[in-house]
C-alpha cells in the first residue's frame, strides 16, 4: 500500500538557485566598493553615538528597477553628496524587494525582467551588480531587508538597512536584524504604533539564534551577537503623520523609557505625505526647522525620489516605460530633490554649529 503524498501540494516546481557564494564570485566585492561601504557604515555608527553631528538623508527612488537609470541618479546623487558633505550624509536608497498588500510587481529581484517570469537569480545576480556599481561610485547605500536568505547575497554592499511598517513586528526579521552588518531603521507600524519599533530595536540588540543559509546555500543555525545600532523610523499612519514636533517628542520619551538611544529618523513618504510627493518638501522643511530651533533627536531623514517625479503603471510594452520614472510609489523628481537637500544644507550649516546631542 502506497503512502499518500502530504508536502508540496501546492508547489508547482522547485527550480535551482545559486548559493551565495555562487553570486558573489560572479559578482566580487571590489576594494574600492568594501571602502565605500565601511566609510559609510562608520559615518552612519558616529552620527547615531552622537560623534558626528551631521544629519543623514537615505534617498532614491522607491525601487529600482532600471539599472541604467538608477546609476544616472547615482552619478547626480554623489555630486550632491560631495557638495553638502559637511552637514548631510547621502545613502542612495535603493530597494529591490516590495511587501504588497495583496498583489503586484515583488520588485527587481523577484521579477527583474518584469514579465512575470520570476527569474529569481537573475534578478539577485543584478541587484549585487547595481549595489557593487553604486559602491564604487562612492554612494553608500541602503535598502529594506525583507527576504531573511537575502543579505547573504548582497549584505555586504549596503550600508544601512530598513525594517519595514509590516516587518518591524516579525520575529524573523528583528532576528534577521540582529545579525545584521549595517545600522537598523525600524519603521512604525502601518496603524502608527511605535511601540513595534521599539520592540524590534530591543530584540535585534540582543544575541540570537536561528535557521538561515549559509554561503554554500545550505541550511544552517545562524548565532547572532545583537546589533547595537537600532534606531527608530517615522513614517506616520494610522490615519495621520508623525513627524511633527509632538510626535517626535513622544518618541523621544519612548525611547528614553525603554533606555535606548534617543535616534530618531523621519521617513518624508508614506502616511507622513499622505503618499503624495509633492508634500515631501514641506515634511523636511519642518523638519529641519526643527532641529534649527534646538531638536537633538533627529539625526536622519528618509526620501522618495527619481529622477523624473510622480511614477507610472508598468505597460504591457516595456520600451514605452518612461525614463527614470518610479514603477512603485510616486516620487519627488531630481531638481526638487536637490532643492530640498540644498536648503536644508544652508539652514543646516549654522544649526549643527549649535547643535549639542543629549
């Protein structure tokens, strides 16, 4: 008598992916890219001790998904970069994973050619060659970490990493965040509540242990020692912004309650804009007031832009996609992006001067 089938009854096919270090001898970190990322790393450790007392501004478009067109931004972002150096440290954010609500494009590297093909390693082999490019431009970078296996692939290219609204609560991930090599943002939940975020930061600053890959590709038990740079993200919800100076103080006493450092990020996107570009530039200018008017918290801000502003549906012919445009969220476009960067950068340069971190 046969025994009747129980796992995969709803799996279609098992196809084979490469394992890490597959990828990464196909796509090798270079010198100058691993100094890009441990200048960048360090710059972003000082600013959250409080050594450093420039600001730093994660932005880029909501996802990539036209290589070329995200090292043409790369290649603008790093001659602003050079430019406010001295009060603002850029990391291009680049973001090749999309939680969805439902359904839609998962993002460059579940479905790179964007044809609902799905070639996952293909997509993974092109996301670490974007990074390594980006890099070697000299942009640190940041992404959001929602694939527990895909910092193996590319994690040691990025600089600063995200822990989403839907994520911040999962154990997978403030696990994952543990082990992590870069600073970690946790962002709010999606119904405003912080208190997810601070419970993600306590738990990835402790050591812990769990089932991941290694670089072969195989299944291993990952041992974490915790990760000590944890911070909190605002990005607003539940109906409402918060980035306002009530909001931010009551994150400051959140924090302060939970004896963790009194960081605080502010995402200009998202439920903070209402999802509406056009209203990033004010979010940053009040914050910047801000900190003009004496804040010690507020030591990064978070933006949503391209280089051609709004976003566009992905048409059934991809050579009609627009240049530079976002295929996700609707973006600010580069000269408002190099507004926003240049007026803080002024109001900025005579803040910081002041500035004492508590």
């Amino acid at each position: 008598m046969s025994v009747a089938q129980t796992e995969n009854l709803n799996i279609a096919t098992v196809d084979h992916m490469p394992s890490p270090e597959e990828i990464k001898a196909r796509v090798p970190l270079s010198e100058q890219a691993a100094a890009t990322v441990l200048a960048g790393r360090k710059a972003l450790a000082d600013i959250l001790e409080g050594r450093d007392k420039r600001i730093f501004v994660v932005v880029g478009p909501c996802s990539i998904h036209d290589p070329v067109a995200g090292l043409d931004y790369a290649r603008r972002l790093k001659a602003l970069a050079d430019e406010v150096s001295d009060t603002m440290l850029l990391v291009m954010r680049v973001y090749f994973e999309k939680p969805r609500t439902s359904t839609g494009w998962k993002g460059f590297i579940n479905d790179p050619f964007m044809d609902d093909s799905f070639r996952i390693d293909v997509g993974m082999e092109k996301a670490r060659r974007f990074l390594l490019d980006v890099c070697e431009i000299g942009l640190p970078t940041a992404t959001e970490a929602l694939d527990p296996n895909a910092p193996q692939y590319y994690g040691d290219l990025v600089g600063w990493t995200a822990i989403g609204a839907r994520t911040s609560e999962s154990q997978t991930h403030r696990e994952m965040a543990s082990g992590l090599s870069t600073p970690v943002g946790f962002k709010n939940a999606t119904d405003g509540d912080l208190d997810v975020a601070i419970n993600g930061i306590i738990s990835a600053a402790h050591p812990h242990s769990f089932l991941g890959i290694n670089g072969q590709g195989q299944s291993a038990i990952l041992r974490t020692r915790g990760n000590p740079y944890g911070h909190v993200v605002l990005r607003g919800g539940g109906g409402r912004p918060n980035y306002d100076t009530v909001s931010v103080s009551l994150a400051e006493q959140a924090l302060a309650k939970a004896k963790l450092p009194v960081n605080v990020v502010i995402d200009c996107s998202h439920a903070n804009s209402w999802k509406k570009p056009e209203l990033q530039p004010l979010v940053m200018k009040d914050v910047i007031h801000q900190i003009r008017e004496g804040n010690r918290s507020v030591v990064g801000l978070m933006i949503e832009s391209n280089i051609e502003a709004g976003n566009q549906p992905i048409p059934a012919d991809l050579s009609q996609l627009k240049y530079g445009c976002s295929v996700t969220d609707a973006c600010v476009g580069w000269d408002t992006t190099a507004d926003m960067i240049r007026s803080a950068h002024t109001v900025l340069k005579e803040a910081l001067a002041r500035r004492e971190r508590a």
